[in-house]
C-alpha cells in the first residue's frame, strides 16, 4: 500500500483543501472533515495510508 502526504491549505465549512507534498503537484484534493483527524488547522501536515489520514504536525 502506498503512502502519501498532504499539507492542509485551506478548511472550508465541512471540507479541507489538501495539496500533496511528495511529489510536485499545484492540484489540490477536497476532502471531507469527518474523514480527517479533528484537530487539524491551515498548515497541518498528514499522511495518508491505509484509506485513514494521520496528523504529523
């Protein structure tokens, strides 16, 4: 299973805005807020495994 990572750029209502981190992307993945760990904020890094995100810093 791979493993990717994210920075939180932006939240929005019940959404979050992720841009991947690993890799040299501009795109920019919406993503419900029930999916992600609840203490996120703008700027929070995550790594997505497993079909779970995990808040790193």
């Amino acid at each position: 299973m791979e493993t990717w990572y994210y920075e939180v750029v932006s939240i929005d209502g019940d959404y979050a805005n992720l841009m991947r981190t690993d890799i040299e992307s501009d795109d920019l993945k919406l993503v419900a807020r029930a999916l992600l760990p609840p203490e996120i904020v703008e700027g929070s890094e995550l790594k997505y495994e497993m079909m779970q995100y995990e808040l790193l810093k």
